[in-house]
C-alpha cells in the first residue's frame, strides 16, 4: 500500500488518471475538450461548485460507468480492510474521540478532514466492506423523498470529473458539523474537490454518547430473529401501557364497525355492535400494491363471518394477525377486510371514522418496508449497519459514542412514501414498523430500534398548531397518492382530529386562525397545479407535489400582516365529510393596494432551466420591481397580467438576533375574468434585505452590526404599497371601504 499521512490520504497524487492536463475552453461556446455534453463554462462554475449542485444542474454531465468500474477495481488492489475497517476510516475513528473531547466542531465552524484521494478509493472500500463506508452508503441510499435536492453518489463523480478537467485535486473529506437545531453532531463525505460544506454532503449520520443508548446492539441471530423480534415488541408494549403518561388515553366507547377476530384457530369478521364488550384491537398499515388479495365484498359478508381462510391471505395479513396474537389483542383492523370494497356509501362512512379507528386502537402494526402483500412484515434482513461504536483508547477515559444513521429513514420506506400512510402513522397512539433494515417503535412519548431497543423519550415540547400542521403539509404532500382527486380526503382524518383538539375551522387545508400568514405557501421545484378542480388556488391543496409553508427563513409569523380575511367558506362535495372534497371555495380579503403589471420570462440565467423561478415582475411601466429570486409561480404564466398584494411584512430583527433582514412577502394573483375584484392565486413574491447578514463560514452567517448597507428596494416597494392608487384601476377592486376595520385597508378583493 502507498504511504499515507496522518489524515489517512495517499501522497501520490498520480494515480488512478488525477494527473489529466488542466482545461481547454473553446473560446466560442466555453466547452471542454473532455466532449462530456455537461461540461460548459467550468472556469465560471469552479468559482461556486456548490450552487450548480444543490439546484441539481448537474443533469447534463454523462459518466462513464465501465471506466469507474475499471478505476474501483484497480482501487481495490490497494485498499485493506481490516477488522471491518479501511485504513482512511480506521484512522479517523482513532482520532475522532479526541477531537470530541478537545477540539468539536462550533456552530458556525465545521471540521474537515481529507479522507479519501478520489472515489474510486470510495467505491473499493464499498466494495471491500468497510463497516463506516458502508453505513454512510446506507444513509444516502435510501434517498429522502422530503429532500429533493439531496446529493448522491453519481453526483459525486460528477463533480470529480469537472475537478478532474480543471487539473485540481479531487479529494474528499470527512466532515464533523454541529447542528445547531437539535445539539447534535453530525458526519458526513463532503464532494471531490476543494468546496468544503454547504449542500454537497453525502450519508448523514449522526453521532451521540453511548449513555444516551444501550450498548448491546448485536441484531438477534437470523434464525430466531422473529421470536426476538416478537419479545422486543411485548416488552416496548408492556413499558408504554404502563409507564407513557402522555401514551394514556382517556377510556372511550368507540370500535369501528367491523373487526377481525384473531384469537382462536380461525380468523373470521366480527360486527362490533353484537359484541358485549368494548375489546382492545390492533391496525394494520400495509402498501396494497398491484397485487390481488382478498377482500371484503357485499357476497362475501357472511361467509367470512363464519372463517376467513388465511392461506387466502396475503403474506403481509398473515403476519399481521400473528403479530397481534403474539402481542395478546384478539381482533385487527384490516381496511380491506373490515370496508365493504364494492359499496361506496360504506366506503365514504368508513372514511369518517379513519381518525377514531386509528387513534383508539392498541397499537398499529406497520409493513413499513413492504411494497406490497407478497413480502410481509418479517422481511429478510439485508447488508445492514445499524452502527459503528467508538471508543476513547485513554485508559482514564470511559467516553465513548455511537455512529448511526439516526435521520429519519423511516420516511422513505414504501409505506411511508404513501399519503394515506402518514395519517395512519401520525393517528396512532402506538406504531411498530418492520422493515429490511430493522424492527422501530413509536409512541407519543419516544422512540426506539430493535438494535438500541431502550425506549428513549422525546421532547414534549408545545407547538403552536400552525408550526404542526406546516410539517405535516410539507410531508404529506410528498408523499405518493395514487388518486389525485384523495388529497383533502387522506389527511382528512388528522384534520379532523387537530379541529377536535383546537376547535378551529378547517378550510380545504388550511386553518381560519391565523390563515393570512397560511397563505404564503411556495410550491416545490417539480410540483405542479391539478390539472382539474380539487380545491380553491389560495389552496396548497390545489397542488400536485410538494408544499412548503413559506421562502426559507423567512419570521412569517411576527411582523406585520397587511391584508385581513373578511370571510372564507368552502363548500364540500358532500356535505355531511366538511373534511373531504370540496366544489368550492371563496377568501375575500381586504387590502391596502394591488401593484398592477406583468410577468416576463428571464433568458441567459441559471435560472432559466427552472419553468416556475425564471419569471420577473414590472410595472405597467416597465420598471421592474422583482427579479427571478422573488417570484414563485405555481404554474407557467409567460408576459401575463398579474398583480401583486402584500401580505406579510417582518419588520427590522431585534438587535439581539443573529439573521436580520426585513422582508415582505405576498402573492401573485391574476384576475379570474368572470367577476369584479376576482382573483386567482397564480404565485408568491418575497423580497428580503440581508443587510445584517455577513458570511462566517460555508453557508453559514451572523448577524455583522459593523454593517450600515441598506437595501433600498424594500422602502421603495413598501411606499408603492403604501401609497399607490393608480397602478391598479378602480374596476379592479370588489369594493372600496369608506371606513375600514383594518387601517388603510380600503380595498376589497376575492381569492377563489
């Protein structure tokens, strides 16, 4: 093996093709004479490799999968693996502990250590099974759906290639990061090359003191791993049921209509009102998949009232019911054996009681890493790291620390990438989830894994209902849902369960306390809007795809509001589900002024390869007040009409505050054309001054008070607010107050 230096990375930098000659840009079009069709202007991208990464613009770049494959091999000749570990891991985790005693990363200060020469040294330490490698791999293998600008692997040798034309070392570090919102420490692989942080950080993992967990975490011999599996679950059921406070619910009458009972040698369907008592049950959560299973049907009542014949079950049912029988409950919900499958008016009587039926059941039994009923609950377990234990080598020391992917992979299993799944899973008081990877439980007090299986118990903090209900949201709508036209009513029943705990009225997914500042929503990058009538525009339920609830960092709920909802209704499709389908929808607002002009599509910008951000907004006048970073449209409009009302202003930081910077927020509206001061919502602006922002470290800022720069821009558009009456026609308005409720909000406007 070549001589390494302390860090772990060869000193021979002439291996595996890093010594290519430095870049030739044609003049004309700025190509490289590599041919790769991706590689265009890398003397403007070296200046900022990590912004064309985290807007995903490496797209275009091809790779050459042999010629990696041959560089991985040819790696592998010189990587050692040695008691799990490759040399470069190996060291890091021998000096890491002292780098957590004495020297751990800062908030604003992260640690980067040189750990691999290129990734070819990556892919034969992959290959060679090494135990770090291998979990970071595992970490960003199973890709979050909830961060669609995530990095990967194929990336990375993207970026290696660009490097790799500029005649530029291509070595990949090792980065130790605080994060600040939870008092972790986090490590992950940066990419090739000389940018350090930001965006391009491959495998996240996290690292905890193993007080905080249990140390015997060897996964239970496959041969008796369900009948472990089955203890650890009786034992986590036993703890909630009696020791979670917060778990305790109140006694209540309720059963759903129908149950399996499961108890003696036969399974068969019970209709709850004959029942004497009230019985514990369980629920299934389980993806359907294409697969044909059994069901109940209006023929097949009474039939399997008297036996439901389980080799007629699924492989996923037929766990399920020996999952409850272990577990000592007698009957299981089942949605497709307990719904009449072929008669809509059950189906729409059911779907109401999804809140109760969920939420007052023993425990929810979860095929979290099934896709559908063919694979079951128990799956066979696949190469997988539950973690890598670290521990100090001072003798006077009894420190040590766990590295474990401890994000929340759940999230992008099969089920929980379905929507109507998320409701299930956020109803439960008690959720046991299966997958290839490990055995999970989750409860309203904490959480634990089948290889750290001591319940640890989670925050217990008070969130405002708006802050809640925007999580839910933003991963909701991410989530997969097969009919387009369920998505009001598949999270209708968390819906109706937030309006039982806060009495507040729920409007097609938004809620009326507080709704000025839930109409700032932003769409994501690859969203678009319903191609039919689902819910009003001002709805994020209009939207196909993912939803956030604002522009990033944005203190949406302080400042100012400057427009008032007057009235809202909805109507739904039926009238006795108020938290289904809607056919209708009105906000009518009032407001201080509209800000009448025109959207123009922006060319010769990166921006331009994003339909929905390669917009800017001008006066009737043709001065323009927004540029491309400002204005988020739902949906194309090009060299339309539109005007703008302001919705939020934040107002000056406190002195005390680390970010500054005023911002104003609104939306973008077009008129509708049926009827006077009515609009559509089409889109959202914002504007932010950062002028209290400098720049410490990569990506990261604090608040610079030696700084007296100020962005005009936001005066200027706040006096056209505040003053303007003749950038909007008076026909423009619904109606004009003599006396307003709200000061200076004359106007009277219609969203629908």
């Amino acid at each position: 093996m070549d001589s390494q230096d302390e860090a772990g990375v060869r000193k021979d930098n002439d291996t595996i093709e890093n010594s290519i000659d430095p870049l030739v840009e044609d003049s004309a079009t700025h190509v490289c004479r590599c041919g790769n069709p991706g590689h265009t202007n890398l003397l403007q991208w070296i200046e900022k490799p990590e912004i064309p990464t985290y807007w995903g613009l490496l797209e275009s770049d091809s790779l050459d999968m042999e010629q990696i494959d041959r560089e991985v091999k040819k790696a592998q000749e010189t990587i050692l693996v040695v008691d799990e570990y490759c040399s470069s891991c190996r060291k890091f985790l021998e000096a890491l502990p002292d780098i957590l005693i004495n020297q751990p990363p800062t908030k604003y200060n992260s640690i980067n250590r040189p750990h691999f020469q290129n990734m070819a040294e990556f892919g034969a330490a992959l290959r060679e099974k090494c135990r770090l490698c291998r979990l970071l791999d595992q970490a960003h293998t199973a890709k979050s759906p909830f961060k669609a600008r995530n990095i990967n692997v194929y990336d990375f040798h993207k970026i290696e290639n660009r490097f790799r034309c500029l005649g530029k070392p291509t070595t990949i570090c090792m980065t130790i990061k605080s994060v600040t919102y939870d008092d972790g420490i986090w490590i992950s692989l940066n990419s090739p090359g000389e940018f350090k942080g930001g965006h391009n950080l491959l495998g996240h993992l996290s690292i905890t003191h193993s007080k905080f967990s249990v140390l015997k975490s060897t996964p239970a011999p496959e041969s008796d791993r369900i009948s472990a599996q089955l203890q650890i679950a009786n034992q986590w059921l036993a703890e909630c049921l009696t020791s979670h406070v917060h778990c305790c619910q109140n006694p209540t009458e309720f059963l759903p209509s129908r149950l399996i009972y499961v108890d003696g040698k036969v399974a068969r369907l019970v209709i709850t009102s004959t029942l004497g008592h009230r019985p514990k049950y369980a629920t299934l959560s389980h993806c359907w998949g294409a697969i044909p299973h059994l069901m109940l049907k209006t023929t097949s009542i009474d039939s399997m009232m008297i036996k439901i014949p389980e080799d007629d079950l699924t492989k996923t049912f037929q766990d399920a019911i020996r999952i409850s029988r272990a577990l000592g409950i007698e009957y299981i919900w089942i949605d497709s054996l307990c719904i009449i499958q072929d008669s809509s008016s059950d189906w729409q009587a059911e779907a109401v009681l999804m809140q109760s039926v969920y939420s007052k059941s023993e425990i929810n039994i979860a095929a979290t890493g099934a896709a559908d009923g063919r694979q079951g609950c128990f799956l066979q377990p696949q190469d997988y790291i539950a973690k890598v234990h670290v521990r100090n080598l001072n003798p006077l020391s009894e420190k040590s620390w766990d590295i474990s992917n401890l994000s929340d992979w759940l999230n992008y299993m099969p089920l929980t990438r379905r929507a109507w799944a998320l409701q299930e899973r956020l109803l439960s008081t008690r959720t046991l989830h299966f997958s290839e990877g490990e055995m999970v439980w989750e409860c309203k007090t904490g959480g634990a894994r089948e290889n750290f299986p001591q319940i640890v118990e989670q925050k217990q903090e008070k969130t405002s209902l708006a802050h809640i209900w925007d999580d839910i949201v933003r991963k909701y709508t991410i989530a997969n849902l097969t009919n387009k036209r369920d998505k009001l009513i598949a999270i209708g029943g968390i819906a109706r369960a937030v309006q039982l705990e806060s009495g507040d009225r729920y409007l097609a997914g938004l809620w009326e306390k507080d709704i000025e500042v839930q109409l700032l929503w932003r769409k994501g990058e690859k969203s678009a809007k319903s191609d039919f009538y689902r819910a009003p525009s001002w709805s994020w339920a209009s939207i196909d795809g993912r939803v956030d609830s604002g522009p990033r960092g944005l203190r949406v709920y302080g400042g100012r509001i400057d427009v008032h909802v007057i009235s809202a209704f909805v109507t739904p499709l039926v009238e006795e589900s108020p938290f289904g389908e809607v056919r209708a929808g009105n906000l009518r607002i009032s407001c201080k002024a509209l800000l009448s002009g025109n959207i123009h599509k922006v060319v010769n910008s990166p921006y331009s390869l994003f339909p929905n951000r390669n917009r800017s907004f001008n006066l009737s006048n043709g001065k323009e007040i927004l540029s491309k970073y400002e204005v988020y449209l739902d949906s194309e409009i090009d060299e339309k009409k539109v005007v703008l009302v302001l919705v939020h202003d934040s107002g000056p930081a406190s002195e005390n505050q680390e970010h500054d910077g005023t911002s104003l927020t609104g939306l973008v509206l077009q008129r509708s054309g049926v009827r006077k001061g009515e609009f559509l919502r089409v889109g959202l602006w914002s504007v932010r001054d950062y002028r209290g922002w400098s720049r410490v470290g990569t990506g990261e800022y604090m608040r610079d008070g030696t700084r007296e720069t100020y962005d005009n821009r936001i005066n200027n558009l706040f006096e056209l607010f505040e003053t303007n009456e003749t950038e909007t026609a008076i026909s423009d308005y619904a109606e004009i107050l003599t006396e307003p409720k709200y000061p200076n909000e004359r106007y009277i406007i219609d969203i629908v």
